[in-house]
C-alpha cells in the first residue's frame, strides 16, 4: 500500500489547532471515500508548506509527499499548479516533483465551504443567513475577499462568527465533500490523486 503525506498550509504553532486540523482534513478525506487516507502534515503559511515538501522530496521519505495551499487568485484554465505556483509565488517545480504532486485550494480554503451552504447552517445555528450567498456558476473564480466577506456576513449575528482557524477546522469538518468537488474542480483533482493512492 503506497502513503502519502500531506504539507498543507494551514493552521498556527499551537499543537491542539495543528491536531485539529489534520482531523478535520481525516473526516474530510473519509466523507470523500478517500480509502488510503494521506498523514495531514499542517505547517502554518504556504512559505512553510512549500518548504517542509521540499524538504521530504528531497530526504525520499518512504511517504509520496504532497502539496496543498491556498491559490490566494484566480488560476488560469490552462496552468496546472506548478505553473501557478511559479507565477504567483516563484516556486520551481524542485527537482523529482511531479505534476500530481502539488494541488490547490482555489481560491481559498474557505471557497470549498460556500459549496455546501447547508453544513454551514448546521455549523453555526438557527442565525446563520443565506442572504448574503449567491449562485455563482463558477466558485472557484469569486474572489478570495468575497468569499471573506460572505462567510463573515453570514454569520454576522450567530453566536460565534466565521473566522480562520479553529472554527474553519470545525467547518471543514463537516462538508459534504461531493457538493465541494462538484463545484470546485481542483478540490476534485485533489481528491481523485488521493483515491489513486
């Protein structure tokens, strides 16, 4: 059976926010009928996730290593995501990497969460509103800042309002991962990589 592991970016120094992420990335992957789920390896900023992959890619650590980090931007139909990566942040695809090896979040971790309104009611209770949401029909090409700004106008009057981190992890956690691939291409090209495993 192959591993793989997985530098994400994602999550602060703080051990109990590190664990909850990779648990709710593992109930994600789960949901997703991911069988041969990745060791989630949360590293903070997308500098430390690219960083701690190259590091493994480079030590040919017995785990296949794999990238995920936010596209912060639109991404070009026909870049894959080392060239994006090249483009926005300067990242060489290093030596040894291949193309199924880095995936993006596009653009926005949090764009994934706008593909199921319905876990998001569940997340934050009976004041959570859908007014602020529209029908896009492409979510991966809203911008970062809007999606932001729907997820904090959503929950504006809820007893806890969205916000990054510990909450994100909980919400991430109880997506329905084929309302997500369904609107989000890339995070079916992330989940079909780790169903090959």
């Amino acid at each position: 059976m192959v591993r793989a592991k997985l530098y994400l970016e994602g999550a602060g120094p703080g051990r109990a926010q590190q664990s909850q992420c990779r648990r709710a990335f593992a109930k994600f992957f789960e949901a997703a009928g991911v069988q041969n789920r990745p060791g989630a390896e949360p590293c903070g900023g997308r500098q430390e996730a690219f960083d701690s992959f190259c590091i493994a890619l480079k030590n040919n650590v017995s785990a296949i290593p794999l990238l995920l980090v936010d596209a912060e931007a639109p991404v070009t139909e026909d870049h894959s995501s080392w060239r994006n990566l090249k483009t926005r942040d300067g990242w060489g695809r290093p030596p040894g990497a291949k193309d199924d090896q880095a995936f993006l979040m596009v653009q926005v971790m949090e764009s994934w969460f706008l593909a199921d309104p319905g876990a998001l009611h569940r997340s934050f209770g009976p004041h959570f509103s859908d007014a602020p949401f529209r029908s896009w029909p492409a979510l991966e090409a809203v911008p970062k800042q809007t999606v932001y700004e729907v997820l904090e106008k959503a929950t504006a009057e809820c007893k806890h309002a969205y916000r990054k981190g510990d909450v994100s992890f909980d919400v991430l956690a109880s997506m329905d991962p084929v309302k997500v691939e369904a609107a989000c291409p890339h995070a079916n090209e992330l989940l079909q990589r780790l169903r090959s495993l």
